[in-house]
C-alpha cells in the first residue's frame, strides 16, 4: 500500500510535460552505497576520538565528515540547473530499436558526470489482457555532459505489437567520489504504438503489384492524324465512315499503377502473421516509391507513399 502510494508520488511529481529546468525540490540526495560505509568510519573515528580525548582523532573525523558534505552539494550540483527535453519516435515496430532522445541544456558549459538508467518493466498489450509488451532494456548509459546543448538517445527493443508505455527513465550522478547520489526521474505520460515485424513469405512482390508496363488496351482518346503517325495506330472503323483520319492513342499506366494490400488476402489465418506478411509488403513499397494502400477489415487508407504516410499505415497495424 505504501509502495503504491510512494510510486503514484513520483509518477505525478517526475512526469514529462514539456521542456522542464531541474529544479531544487526536483533533484533527490541521499547516500549511496560505498557511502554508509563512510559513515560506519565517521562514526568510529568520532567515538575513538571521545573515548581517548585525541584531539587527532576527532580533527580526521570532522575533516571527513566535511568531505561528505561537500559531495552532497557537488553531486546536487550535477543535476540542479539541467533543462530536459524528451523526443520519442512517433511509432515503432516490433524488435527494432525504439529510440527515445533527450536533449540536455545548461546555462555555462561544465563538465558533469550523469548516468542514464531505465529498468526492465513489462506493459500489458492492447488488444489482450493476458499478453505482455515489454522493453529489452535493464541499462545504464555514462555521459559526460560538458556543452552547453547535447543528446543522449536510448534505444528500446519492444517485443510485441500493439500499446507501448514507456518505462521510466532515471538520470543520476554519483560525482565527486560516489558516495552520495543525486537523481531525478522522467515519467512520460503518453502511450505509443509498435507495429508488428515485418515477415517475408513465399509470394513475391510482383504477385501483388503491377509490372508498370503499359496496357495497351486502356484506350483514351482520337486526335487527328499528323504526317509521321504510324499506319498502325489509324482508326480505320471512322476513316471507313467518311468521318476522316484519326489515330488512336493509348493511356500509358506506368505512372498510375498502385499496390493495394489488403488484409483478406495474406496467405495466412493467424492475425498477426497477416499484419507481418501486410508490414513486410508496406516496407517493400517504401523501398521502391510505389504508391500503395492499406485495406484492414475495420479501416483502410488512400494511396500514398512517403514518411508521413508510412507512419499512418505502421500506426493502423499496431492498432488492429
């Protein structure tokens, strides 16, 4: 109960709002690790220096004790003062890196020593309560930050399709002599979307594009016949009708030829290989600039090819 009460805390005092400067009551101290064994040397020195009355003693004892004070205000210092901006990539696919950027920001350049941490912590999937997304991420990432503007990008690895939180992210530094710890957290509150690995089958491409080659039996208009016009291409149905000579032109379908992926036809019964086999396909029109468009049983897009629309098309799989 009180763990829940503690996280629910710091899910509304770190989350992600927008570019934020780290402030005081933003920034947590405290010891860390090697540091409590500090303390267990501070506190012999000052009860051998009491008992004996040596003033040696108790003078090694304050001069330490000063020592971790002063790495509590240098590691506070590591942090306060930092501007955060956090920029995720808008949908990701299944078990290809998901990248999460921060920029950070200071006021003078200075070096710091800062550690970027994000735990292993699963999510469920949206369309099945019993399936889990998860992130193969139990990282940590040194960074000396020494400019005034500089990013860190740390990649994610999500291994299912469908609703993606991302976990939170930890920054913190253990400067000057990692007996103390200052950190602070990165909630983003926004859930994003994976869309499902692409899956090569036996079918190849051609099987459900067009060749591009003209079809000469899309008639499109007479015009009058000009000398050079070959005898072959006169409209002899209107010449035999006293009406003149003209020449049949054909429309040349290279340039209108789309691919149109539709979910009914993949040569699959499971769902998801089908959204596999339809992603494996949508790639493979990004890769030639072939127009093509997405037909799922509950939505379908226009025809297009380029960035924005290949993120609509990745969003609309992940969300199937």
């Amino acid at each position: 109960m009180l763990r829940e009460r503690f996280v629910r805390w710091l899910h509304l005092r770190f989350r992600y709002t927008g570019i934020r400067t780290l402030k005081q009551n933003e920034v947590l101290v405290f010891i860390y690790q090697q540091g409590f064994l500090y303390l267990v040397l501070i506190l012999i020195t000052f009860i051998a220096g009491v008992n004996y009355a040596n003033n040696l003693i108790l003078g090694f004892c304050f001069l330490i004790s000063a020592i971790l004070c002063i790495s509590f205000y240098l590691s506070f210092k590591q942090l306060h003062g930092v501007s955060l901006e956090v920029i995720v990539d808008e949908v990701g696919k299944v078990n290809e890196v998901f990248k999460v950027k921060i920029i950070l920001q200071q006021a003078q350049a200075s070096a710091k020593y800062l550690n970027f941490k994000i735990s292993d912590i699963k999510h469920p999937k949206l369309n099945n309560t019993d399936a889990k997304n998860s992130v193969n991420a139990s990282q940590i990432q040194s960074v000396l930050f020494q400019e005034k503007q500089q990013s860190v990008e740390i990649h994610l690895m999500p291994d299912q399709r469908g609703q993606f939180q991302i976990p939170p992210i930890q920054i913190y530094s253990t400067y000057p002599l990692g007996l103390v710890r200052a950190w602070t957290y990165i909630y983003l509150t926004e859930n994003y979307w994976i869309a499902p690995e692409a899956k090569a089958f036996s079918q190849n491409f051609q099987h459900y594009s067009n060749t591009g080659e003209p079809d000469l039996d899309e008639f499109k208009e007479l015009r009058n016949f000009k000398s050079g016009d070959s005898l072959q291409s006169i409209s002899w149905k209107q010449a035999a009708r006293g009406q003149g000579l003209f020449v049949k032109q054909f429309e040349d379908l290279v340039d209108t030829h789309v691919m149109q992926i539709e979910y009914s036809k993949m040569p699959s019964g499971d769902h998801e290989e089908k959204l596999s086999f339809m992603m494996e396909l949508v790639d493979q029109c990004e890769q030639s600039q072939t127009p093509y468009s997405v037909i799922l049983p509950h939505a379908q897009t226009e025809n297009g090819v380029g960035e924005r629309h290949y993120i609509q098309v990745k969003t609309l799989l992940a969300q199937a």
